[in-house]
C-alpha cells in the first residue's frame, strides 16, 4: 500500500509539464541513438552529463532514463533492418529479425520487438515498484562491511561477464580502480597520484572518463576500422501490423522472456546479453516451428527483445535502492547522480522520495510513449539510418569536446578527454570491455571508503567481513563464481 501511494505521488512529479517535456524529449532521443549504429545509450547519457549540469535534476535524471529505454526499444530497428546490432544484447535478435526482413516480413518483425517491448518495459516496471521497498529495507540492515563485500561481488561480476574473457574484464576493472585512487585521500588529506598536477587534486571527473572511452574511443575505432564497410538496408515491405497467427506466437515470448530478463537485470550479471541468448534458447526449444529458426522465426524477435526490455528495467532495482550498477550505462547514470550530489541507495529513498518515485513514475508514462512513436513513425527511423558514419562521428567528437571543456573550462580535461579516449580506441582494438573500467573508477572510492570504515568500527580486525553472515555469503559466492570456472576449464582439459 505504502508502494501505490508512493508511486501515485511519483505520477504527479512526472506529469508536471517541464517533466514530461524532459521525459519525451529522452525517449525520442534514446530512439533516435538506438536506431543509429554503434552509437548506444552509454555514449549518448556520458556526451550528455557535463550539458545538463546545470538542470533541475528529477528532469534531468528522468529524460537520462528515457534514453537508456527509449535506445532499447530503438535498437531493433538497426538489428532488423541493417542486420547491425547496436549493442551486444541484440545480438539474439539479429539472428532472425534479419532474416524476417529479407523474407519481406520486415514490419511484423519490428512491430513484435516494439509490442514485446513496451508489454515486458510494462511487467518489469510494475515487478520494479513492488521490489524496490524491499530491498530498500533489506539494504538499511547494511553496514560498511556488507556495502564493502556487496561492492566486491559487484565487481567480479560484471568484470567476469563483460567481454570475450575474465582477464579483460578484470583488466579494465583495475584500469579505473586506479583512476579512482588519483586525487586527495579522504582519510589523510594525502594527494594520491597527482603528479604535481593541480587539476588532478579533485580526483579523475567521471564524466571526463567516460566521454572518453564510449564516445572518443568509438570514434576514433569507427574511422578506423569500420568507416569504409558497406551496408544494405532492408526495406519495409507490406503492411507493418502483425496477423493472427504472429500475435499467437509472440504472446507467450513476450511473457517468458519478461520472466527471464528482469531477474537477470537486478543481479550484477553484467547487462542483458545473458537473458537474451537465453530467450532465445527457450523459444527455440518451445517453438511448434522449429524448422522456421534460422529462417525469420517470429519468436525468435518477440523473445530476446522483451528479454532486453526486462533486464534493461531490472538494471534499475540495484542502481537504485543499493547503488551498485550492473551495466556500463547504470554506471553512468549512477555518475548522474553523483553529478547532482546524489547517490542512489535506501537513504535516497527517504530523502529524496519524489525525485525517485518520480523516476519510477516516468517509466510508466515512457513506455506508452515509446510504442506511439515506434510503430507509426517506423518509416522516419529508417530516414535516420541513412546518416553518413563520417558526419555522424565528427558530430560526436564535437559535442563530446564542447562537453568536457565546459566542465570546468580547463586545458587538463581536454587533454585528459582524449588521453582516455586513445585508451578507449585500445581497449576496443583489443576486446577489452570498456564498462568495469567506469563501474570501477565510480564505485572504487565508495569501496574503500566502506573498507576503511569498517575495520575502524572492528578496530582493525579484517574477520569483520568474515563474522558478518551478509557480508560472509557475498564473499562466498564471489569466491565461487572465481573458481568454480577454473575448476571446471581445468576438469574439461584433463
């Protein structure tokens, strides 16, 4: 009851006018990014951070919600037509919505991804309203302790998930563990690897980081790599509306697919690919046409796009009630956050009630949105397809320059932009995921903090996260999810 009436004042916070302005302008925007190869919300909210600085931060942060779903829903419409997945959790969809559009079924296929869509964005956002009080009164029996060993299952996680192999993604994990040490120790009023460098004494900007890996990283990748590819786009044949039969056979995906992304979105699993694959799996399995997949199966697109949706919503139940974000674009909505001087967790909760139940509110109002403009407006999203890569990536490396400077007019940010921005460029060069390294560099100070504190409270006994029963089973499960992979590649090889 406490839930529906907190809500119900979250409606009146998005249904202000300024705040459904912002929310409809982040959805179209999201869509527009989704729809556009190889740009994807991470890169989209990190150009935007340092040019909303100075909003009112419920709108703010609620048009940065609409992007992250607004690019899922958007995304399919790339994958299906241009058979290039904007990000690797629609990868699964490729695999037939292509094929659909080949067959000339493009419209069925975008109109199951964008109904499957909007009914498991819908179920999840429910599932996110009753949840979140939850865990919001599991997390206020934590302490630092807890935090810090919740912190460290967090990392592994998402490092182990993300990317082609643990190595890399733990690689990245210690690249921004280190950004996050540089500047003034909190404890001893110590500059920690600053170099002299004045600048450097408030420690490395989040958003400066960030900027430079997704959005000048990708860039300089693109112009390297992928700038001379050549790619056909599908047409839209026929009517877009789905048949009789195509709404039979999606239905049940939809639901099942809702029932497997939102669980995997609220554990640090590392974002919706996990879910995807696996709805796809099941449909698969399940299907009374399995002589259909690998040919344009319609399943084969309501699954792993409902799957997205669902762990894309579920991503939310963590970042807000625990701050711990499981994906690279929670990470950086977390550093939206922070931007406003707000850290997500029970105590936001509380202090902050209507700026998240506000939150929470606009994803209700977001998803009806989305459908309205994804199904009538199909043949504009195509037009956007269109946009030469050159243009559109010296557009992003403007906006992300003008971005970083405005931050605070300095020649350093600059310099460090583009100095992470080559990192960016390597890390992609070599299949080293670019998301622990954010995650890393936003989370890092908070661990150590919650580290220090809590062998101050034990007067220096390190058992403390060993006696703690909480903080005892993250680690557990943390040390399982190291070895028991090790275990089992060695067993295998023997």
């Amino acid at each position: 009851m406490e839930a529906f009436e907190a809500l119900m004042a979250g409606f009146a916070v998005a249904l202000k006018p300024i705040n459904l302005l912002w929310g409809f302008i982040g959805v179209t925007l999201g869509t527009f990014i989704g729809v556009l190869p190889g740009v994807g919300p991470a890169l989209t909210v990190a150009m935007l951070l340092p040019l909303t600085a100075k909003l009112d931060p419920t709108g703010a942060l609620i048009m940065f919600a609409g992007i992250y779903y607004g690019a899922m829903f958007g995304g399919s419409t790339t994958t299906i037509l241009l058979n290039t997945p904007g990000e690797s959790a629609s990868i699964a969809t490729a695999l037939e919505g292509n094929r659909m559009a080949k067959r000339g079924r493009a419209g069925p296929a975008l109109a199951t991804a964008a109904i499957g869509s909007f009914v498991a964005g819908s179920i999840a956002t429910v599932l996110l309203t009753l949840l979140a009080p939850v865990v919001v009164d599991l997390a206020l029996k934590f302490g630092p302790a807890e935090y810090f060993s919740l912190m460290v299952f967090a990392f592994i996680t998402v490092s182990a998930v993300l990317g082609s192999s643990t190595v890399r993604g733990l690689t990245s994990l210690f690249i921004g563990l280190f950004f996050g040490l540089i500047g003034i120790d909190s404890q001893t009023g110590q500059p920690r690897f600053a170099f002299g460098v004045a600048e450097l004494l408030d420690g490395v900007d989040v958003v400066v980081l960030a900027v430079g890996l997704f959005a000048v990283g990708e860039a300089l990748y693109v112009a390297a790599y992928q700038s001379r590819l050549s790619e056909t786009i599908e047409k839209i044949q026929g009517s877009i509306l789905m048949s009789a039969e195509d709404w039979k056979r999606s239905w049940p995906a939809w639901l099942r697919a809702t029932a497997i992304g939102f669980p995997f979105g609220t554990i640090p699993a590392g974002g919706a690919e996990i879910p995807t694959f696996l709805s796809y799996a099941v449909e698969k399995k399940l299907s009374k046409h399995p002589e259909e997949f690998g040919k344009g199966a319609i399943e084969g697109v309501a699954g792993p796009e409902a799957a997205n949706n669902a762990s894309a919503t579920g991503v939310l139940v963590p970042l807000l009630t625990l701050g711990i974000p499981t994906s690279a674009t929670a990470a950086i909505l977390l550093g939206a956050f922070q931007n406003y001087g707000l850290q997500p967790g029970p105590q936001l909760f509380q202090a902050q009630a209507d700026l998240v139940w506000g939150l929470i509110a606009s994803l209700y109002v977001g998803n009806v949105i989305l459908l309205i403009l994804n199904l009538p407006l199909i043949g504009i999203w195509v037009k956007v397809l269109q946009i030469p890569k050159d243009i559109l990536y010296a557009g992003i490396l403007v906006f992300a320059t003008l971005g970083a400077y405005s931050l605070h007019q300095s020649w350093v940010d600059l310099l460090m932009l583009y100095v992470f921005g080559l990192l960016g460029f390597a890390m992609r060069r070599w299949d080293i995921p670019v998301g622990p390294a954010v995650i890393g560099l936003i989370l890092g100070p908070l661990a150590e903090t919650q580290f220090r504190r809590a062998l101050s409270i034990s007067q220096g006994d390190a058992t403390v996260f060993f006696t703690q029963p909480i903080s005892a089973g993250f680690l557990a499960v943390t040390a399982a999810l190291v070895i028991v992979p090790w275990v089992v590649r060695r067993w295998r090889r023997r």
